[in-house]
C-alpha cells in the first residue's frame, strides 16, 4: 500500500506528465478555456489512462516478451498493439459519456476522439516499460498520472478564465500567454522534483 | 540519386496550388504556432540542436508517406474504422524509423528515447490526416505533409538554436562539426574565463530546463501574430 501511494504521488505531483514531461500538451491547450469542459476530460484522461497502463503492462509481459505465451521477442510490436489498445478504449469511454452524459460529450466534441492521440496516454505506457514496473505499480502510475493530468489542465482553465480580463498584448493573447504560463507552472512544479514521497509514509 | 533528380524534374512544374501547399505551413499556416499541433515533442527534444534535426527529419518522413499511404487508400477506408488505420499506418512508419536509427545513430536514439515512440500521438501527424489526405489525392497529400514537416521543423531548430546556445554554449554537440560559441577556455569563440571580457557570463540553466521552450515558443507566436496581424487572436 505505501508503495502504492508513494507512485500515485509521485507520478502525480513530483513527475506530473503535463508540466514535468510536458506530455499531452495539443488537448491540454485546446480544452482548457472553460473549468467545466477541462475537468470533464480531465476525468476521462483518469479513467483511460487508469485502464490502458495496466492493459498495456498485461500485454508487454504476457505478450509480447520473451518469456511470455508465445516464447518470442515480439517487442517491435509494441506501438501498434499500445496504440489499438488505446484507441479501443477511448471509443469505450465515448461511448459510455454519450450514454451517461450527452451535454459534456456535446461539449468535448473533437477532443473525446482525440484523446487516442493524446501523447500522454501513449508516453505514460512507454514510461511504463522504460521505468519496469510491476503490475501494482503500473495501476498505481496510470491513476497518477491521469490524477495529475487532471490537476493541471483545471488549474491552467482557472487561470485562464481569469486571464480573460486582462489586459495583454494583442498578439501575445490566447495562445501566447497559455504558453508562458504553462512554463511557470512548469517551473513551479519542478520545485518539487527530487522530492520522495516515500519519507511521508515511512514517519522518519 | 537518381531519386533525387526524378523528385526535381516533378517539383520544377509546379502548380500555384502545389506551391502553397508545400510553403503555406512554414509561416501563414504553421502547425506549432498556428494550427497548435505537436507541442508536446516540440517542447521535449529541443534542448540540443542535433536531436531536433533528426526528430524534424523523422517527423517529416512519416508525415509525408503516411499522408500519402492514407491517401491512396482514402476511398477504401470505411468511415468508423478509420482511426484505427490511421493510427496502424502512423505506427508502422514509426516503427521503421526507430528502427533505422537505433541502427545507424544510437546515441540520438537515446536520447530521443520514448519521444520518437510518440511520433505516433503527434498530433500534426493525425491531423493532417484528417483534415487532409482523407480528401484530396495522393501528390498533393505528399507535398502537404513535406510542407507541414518542414513547419514543425523550423520551430524546432529555432527554439533548440536558443537552448542549446545560451544553456550549453555550444552549436550542433554531438556532430563532427560542433561548434563552441560560449564559454570558459581558449578553443570558445567567445571565452568567458574570468580576466576576459565576457567573464560576467555564465550559461544559463533554465535555458536546459523543458520551461524555457515554452517561453521561447511564446516569443515566436509574439514575434510571428506582431508581424503577421491575421493571425492575432481575437477572443
């Protein structure tokens, strides 16, 4: 259990996929105008990656690695079954958004789809394999990093709903000054890099 | 060579249509500052000169032949599964690409690590896709996606000539031909040893940090929306 709290943490707070790694950043700007549509996808980043990183873990090891089922290096397939992995479970959760809640999937129109090829859902499931962790870690990282995902597009849409009045340089506005933000948000995150969770639980 | 030479005699006669497309994304249409597609590579490799070269050439490659493949099967394709082939398509060319250059160039496969795995996520790539090949034929997808490639390359080599320049003081580490701007020492074009005239100087460490991409590509958007007023953002 600690262990598992000590990767939620981390992969949510210490190496937060946005704004450590700067993972799915095209969504990231795009969605975050509004604090109601961010945090409707921020929950379906959760929910994806939550789902996928385990997936993908079960099929790297039982798959496609050596000592798997079919006893062949099977590696270099790995981009495609991650990414037909991820695409079967984003047209999962559209599906059920539809069903459950039609006004937010009327709001995030494009972007549901899009969440296939948001880079943090593959990049975390890369992470995954280069960072060799086990089954309960994987949950753990893929919960994390969807918590963390989630944290940063809500405040970056709540700051930028205050950004609306005021007054910047025309040609800095929008775009531009989502950028710079994002950087010192960056930059404030970093200040917690090198930070083990671990010595919150072990009481020292 | 030969390629090379079939490739010129096609280019020369080119239509005014062709032309746009193959210029367009550099500047009125580009995919990073304007369109904001691919931020998140953009951001990540763009520390050194030599990796943002290498990714733009890779980004560029799969972009033009995936836009191509997409688009000569484009009438094929039934409409629900059609991102599902996409994306099999995007992922073989990728895979192919990692594989050349763990091959022939490991230390930049290293470094690159799992973002040339995420040229697959690309957005530009998808995008293009999408918006394009699906609906047009097969040349005109091709120069579409060279012309975008080269868009999101330019970004990137101008925002990693800034971080590797003013973090590390160097031009181009890693190749032959490296080239050492800034810095304490005699073989430095500009030394910064402590009695000379630049020893005020020191690189500068948020240049290294992914944060100061960010700020460098919120520069350009200012530098490009200032010179190029359609692009300003009314809302």
């Amino acid at each position: 259990m600690e262990e598992f709290l000590n990767i939620f943490i981390k992969s949510a707070f210490v190496e937060n996929l946005v704004l450590s790694y700067f993972l799915g950043m095209c969504s990231y700007l795009a969605v975050s105008k509004t604090v109601k549509t961010a945090s409707g996808l921020g929950l379906a980043v959760i929910f994806v990656l939550g789902i996928t990183v385990p997936i993908n873990w079960l099929i790297n090891r039982y798959l496609l690695s050596e000592n798997g089922i079919l006893g062949m290096d099977l590696t270099f397939l790995r981009f495609i079954l991650f990414i037909a992995v991820i695409a079967s479970m984003v047209q999962l959760v559209e599906m059920v958004v539809e069903k459950v809640s039609p006004a937010l999937y009327n709001s995030l129109g494009i972007f549901l789809p899009l969440i296939t090829v948001n880079c943090a859902i593959l990049g975390a499931s890369l992470f995954m394999i280069s960072r060799e962790y086990d089954f309960s870690e994987s949950v753990a990282f893929g919960l994390g990093g969807g918590f963390g995902w989630f944290l940063a597009i809500v405040a970056m849409a709540a700051i930028r709903e205050k950004l609306k009045y005021s007054d910047i340089p025309a040609p800095l506005r929008g775009l531009g000054i989502a950028f710079i933000i994002t950087g010192l948000m960056g930059m404030a995150f970093m200040g917690m890099m090198g930070i083990d969770p671990a010595i919150f639980f072990s009481g020292k | 060579m030969s390629e090379m030479k079939e490739s010129k005699k096609a280019l020369f006669p080119m239509t005014k249509k062709e032309k746009r497309l193959l210029f367009d994304p550099l500047n009125d249409n580009n995919p990073v500052t304007v369109q904001v597609l691919g931020i998140c590579s953009a951001l990540a490799v763009t520390s050194m000169l030599l990796p943002s070269i290498v990714m733009a050439i890779a980004v560029t490659f799969v972009i033009a032949f995936s836009n191509l493949a997409i688009s000569l099967m484009r009438n094929y394709i039934p409409k629900q599964v059609r991102m599902i082939v996409q994306l099999v398509v995007i992922a073989f060319l990728v895979t192919i690409v990692e594989l050349t250059l763990k091959a022939y160039s490991y230390p930049v496969y290293k470094q690159l690590s799992v973002f040339i795995g995420l040229i697959i996520t690309n957005c530009i790539v998808m995008g293009r896709l999408e918006a394009f090949a699906m609906a047009n034929p097969p040349w005109q997808s091709f120069l579409d996606g060279i012309g975008n490639g080269l868009g999101y390359g330019i970004i990137l080599i101008i925002i990693s000539f800034f971080r590797e320049l003013f973090g590390r003081g160097t031009l181009l580490s890693g190749t032959p031909i490296e080239m050492k701007i800034i810095g304490a020492g005699s073989d430095f074009w500009i030394d910064t040893t402590t009695n000379s005239w630049f020893g005020w100087y020191t690189n500068n460490n948020l240049m290294v940090l992914p944060a100061a991409a960010l700020f460098i590509l919120g520069m350009i958007i200012w530098y490009q929306r200032s010179k190029n007023p359609k692009l300003v953002d009314i809302s």
